[in-house]
C-alpha cells in the first residue's frame, strides 16, 4: 500500500551528514567576477551518491561572505549572466544543475535507481507520485538543493545564506525552505497548487482528488510547505504566465508560518507576460538586502481592498494602505470576467480620491460584467512595493459608472496599459526585466502622432474581454507607422487549441497607414485560415523596425 507522506514524515529521516568531498574542476574570471565550476557530492541512493555539478561565483576583489543559492527553472542550467546578475548586487552564488543528464558536458550525475531525476528520463516522477513522495524527481532535486546548503556551511567564509528560486526552482525552494536555517526565500512564479494545473481557481471545474493526487498535495505541492518554512518570504508573481497560477498565489502567501508571515511579501507584475518587471527586481534586492546582508530596509504591510459602491451610486475599489508607512506612489488594477488567469487582462482603475491611508478606485466596468477582479500596489519611500491580495466580487445590480460596449478597443490616450510584452527572451533567463525601456510605451512619431511601441514585440488579450468583443463578421483596423521600411507581423493565439495563425503587412516608412485584417487572413502553418475573432485569442504584433501602432478597432 502506498504511503501519503507529508513533508514533515518525508524529510525526517534525511541524511545530509555525509562529508561533500568538493573539486574545483575549472575556474576563469571576467569583469572582476570569478566563477568556480565544482563537483561535489551529494546523497547516497543506495546506489551510490548523486555527484553534484555546480558554479560559484563572487566578487574578485573582494567576495562578499553573503550568499545566495540560485535555483534555476528544471530545464535550465547554470547561467552565468544570471550569476553575475546577483554578484555585481553585493552577493556571492551558488547556482547547482539539478536537470541531470543534458547534451551540455557538464552536469548533475544521478545513480541509475533514481534515474528519473534526470529531466529527460523523469517520465511520470515529476508530475505524479504513483509510491511515495520519496521516489520522485522532486525528491532528488530538493535534495541536490540540501547538499548545496551543506556544501556552503562546509565551505568556509559563509556568513547568511538566502535561496532564489524560479518557477520549478522555487517549488523546490519551498521545500528547502521548511527544512534548513536560511535567512530569506523568494520564489519566483513558484506557490505549488500544480495538483490543480488546468483548473482555474474561479472556474466550474475541480481536479478529481484520488489517492495518488493526495500523495502528491501532501509530500510536493509547495502549499503543504508553506507553514513549515523557517525564514521570510517573498514571492514573486507575474500575470499570464501559463505555467504559474498567480490566482492560487495569496493562498500559498496565507499558509506561511506564522512566526514569519509578518516579515513575509507578495508582488505581483503586470504586463510582463509571465516575466519580474523593473520594481519586482528591485524588491527582491531590497528583500534580500533586509535579510541576508542585515540591512536596515521597511517593509510594509499588504494594502486591504474592499469593493463597493459609494454615495453616487458608481463601483469602487478602496484600498487600505499601511498606516505606518507614507507610499509615493501607488495604483489599483481591474479585470472583468475572466476566470482563466492565463488570459486576463488587466487594465488600471482611475483614480477617485482618498485621504491619509485610505484611497479610491473607480471600477469602469462593461454592463454586462458578472465578475470583477482587482488588486492594488503602493510603492514606499525606499524603493520597495507592496501588493494587496486579489479582490473578487460578484457584480449585481447597476452602477452608475458602468460602461457601454465600444469597439474601440485601444487609442494612444489610453497609455500603455492596453498591451504586455510579446518575447521573453529580452528578460534576462527568461524571466527578470532589467530595463524598463523594454515595456510598452507611448512613443511620438511622424506629425507629432502617438502610439504604443515595445521593442518585445507587443501582445493582449483585451479582444476577449465582453466589452470589446467583436462579432462574426468583424473587421480588424489599427493604424501603424515604421521608421523605416518593414514587414509587420500580427498573430492570433487560439488559446484552446494552441494554433497560432499569423498575417503579414508590408508597411512603408515614415508614415502612418492604416491596416484592416480580417479572420481569413490569419493563417497557421498547415495553411488553414482562423475561422473567427469570436474565439479565446492572444494577438501580437511583432515588428523588426521601430514601430508604433494606434486605434485598434473593430469595423
């Protein structure tokens, strides 16, 4: 019979004593930083003991005995420039492969009994728990991260150590988290609920729970851990990342034990595309600042949101911010309707008014709105942004600010706000923005004309938002300039087949054209035409020029 253990049964009885035996296989400095690439050992299968690959790297003139243990997504490996990220931040690096076996000539060597812990060869280890939580790939990767902290604590000239964990490297976090002394967590795009992968917190729908979906909630969803972890915490969330439910987040940020929920953060960032923007960057510097290098940094309490209708009659959201703390700036955010968190869009509410610490938000809702969302941010004097938890309210009755259907869907007066960044790949790793030029932005071109422009390539899903929803027989029209000569590239993501259907427009430079699209002019690459508008779609444009793009609309 199968055992559901929990994650205080699975780790009891691990042996982390085992001497690490570390080699230096190689070392080089670059720009000042100097990187060690290691091997050292990890624990015993019973078939041998699982042979470590690792960097570290720290300042060369003078390395910083604060460290970090960088966890990397699963597929990923060590990354230099993500190391150098942080050393040139004030911390030393330790950034272990825990993937296993790879085309690459260096990497974590696992005993053939736990084969499975190699990436490529996990089958159904990483998703599912058909023994026990201890004979899966998680199990071996959380262990991969407790010999790491041995081999720090080992090494010498060590003083607080931190963990940085991205998407699977912060599940795995987690877990590190609930069973070491670690001065500070942050997870990034990480909060466990992967049992519930596919089922959205606010939709009809629920996971059957059988006994192997039991196995897995107690010994590997992060949640389950949660209440055991040992250190402050910040968590990193970004809206329409398909691999991370930030719906489900605040309910793994409520779990975190108590002794440490007061010091703990959540944040969120919008329009990022599933990436850390600029601020959410800052605040893990900030965060880790405060705990790992003992630094004198406030950290103020979550914003509390209401929402209500005021005297007039009209939807507003009111936020509370911490009373302690005078923020300079702050802002709330709103959706309507969407329960897949995947296509939200979130757009800002305006601003009504407030006083001392309390502020409200107009909710310019569609009428036929049955659901709204909203959350809001205040920023503090010393760089650092708190958010609130979601706010979810069930719309009945009429408010006196709600709107009619338009089919404007975006003019340049609305700012920004209306599109997130289409490619990743500018984010360093895929996932931390460090410049926010690349964000979309209102640019000026020719005749003093505005419109939006990212150097990412642009991207939205307010086509699927009720009020600006188009009709069977919809024409797509927005009017785009190119500095010079270019091809333009529009794409519409069907978001429940996963096809992606593209069109081309050759625009001239120097001048603004306007250009109408029509469903049968999307193609995907067997040549089949998108049928409808009237679809779940995520439209990007892309561009290899400069470029801006203004009123898009339906016709």
């Amino acid at each position: 019979m199968s055992t559901i253990l929990t994650p205080v049964s699975l780790w009891k009885n691990f042996d982390d004593s085992l001497p690490t035996e570390a080699k230096i296989l190689s070392s080089k400095t670059d720009d000042g930083i100097k990187t060690e690439y290691l091997s050292f050992y990890g624990r015993d299968t019973g078939a041998g003991r699982v042979k470590i690959y690792a960097a570290f790297g720290s300042d060369v003139s003078a390395p910083s005995d604060d460290v970090v243990i960088l966890l990397p997504d699963s597929a990923e490996t060590v990354d230099e420039e993500m190391m150098k990220f942080f050393v040139r931040r004030g911390y030393s690096v330790l950034m272990p492969d825990y993937r296993g076996e790879w085309e690459s000539a260096d990497f974590t060597v696992y005993p053939e009994n736990v084969a499975y812990a190699n990436l490529k060869r996990c089958g159904r280890y990483k998703d599912f728990v058909d023994e026990d939580a201890s004979k899966t790939s998680w199990y071996e990767w959380v262990a991969v991260a407790r010999y790491c902290y041995k081999y720090l604590k080992d090494r010498g000239g060590v003083g607080k150590i931190g963990v940085v964990g991205i998407r699977d490297g912060g599940e795995i976090a987690w877990k590190l988290a609930s069973s070491v002394e670690l001065a500070c967590m942050v997870t990034v795009c990480a909060a466990g609920w992967k049992t519930y992968s596919g089922y959205c917190k606010f939709g009809s729908q629920e996971p059957v729970l059988d006994d192997e979906r039991y196995r897995f909630i107690a010994g590997i969803d992060s949640q389950a851990y949660a209440p055991f972890v040992k250190c402050p915490v910040l968590m990193l969330c970004s809206t329409n990342d398909e691999r991370f439910d930030y719906d489900r987040a605040y309910d793994t940020f409520s779990r975190i034990n108590e002794n440490y929920a007061a010091l703990s953060v959540i944040s969120y960032s919008v329009h990022c595309n599933g990436c850390i923007d600029v601020q959410g960057t800052r605040d893990m510097f900030l965060f880790l600042d405060r705990f790992v290098r003992e630094r004198q940094v406030f950290l103020p309490k979550p914003a509390v949101i209401t929402v209500v209708a005021d005297e007039q009659q009209n939807l507003v959201a009111r936020a509370e911010f911490d009373p302690q703390g005078v923020p300079e700036e702050f802002g709330m955010y709103m959706a309507e309707d969407c329960t897949d968190p995947v296509m939200r869009e979130w757009t800002p509410a305006p601003y009504k008014g407030g006083s001392g610490h309390v502020h409200d938000f107009y909710l310019n809702i569609y009428e036929k709105t049955a659901v709204v969302f909203a959350f809001c941010y205040a920023r503090y004097t010393n760089g650092f942004t708190v958010w609130s938890r979601m706010a979810v309210r069930k719309v009945s009755g009429k408010f006196k600010n709600m709107r009619k259907k338009c089919r404007v869907i975006y003019t340049a007066k609305s700012g920004a706000d209306s599109f997130s960044i289409a490619d990743r790949s500018f984010a360093l790793g895929g996932v931390f923005l460090t410049s926010e030029a690349v964000l979309p932005q209102v640019v000026e071109k020719s005749d003093g004309l505005k419109g939006v422009y990212s150097v990412c390539g642009l991207m939205t899903f307010l086509f699927n938002n009720a009020g600006f929803s188009p009709s069977d027989d919809s024409i797509l029209k927005l009017d785009v300039i190119c500095d010079n000569p270019a091809e333009v590239r529009f794409s519409m993501q069907d978001m429940e087949s996963g096809d992606i259907f593209t069109a081309g427009r050759s625009v001239a430079g120097g001048l603004w054209q306007g250009i109408l699209l029509e469903s049968k002019d999307f193609k995907n690459a067997q040549g089949m035409h998108l049928q409808s508008f009237c679809k779940k779609l995520k439209f990007t444009i892309t561009c290899g020029e400069q470029y801006a793009v203004n009123n898009v609309m339906w016709l």
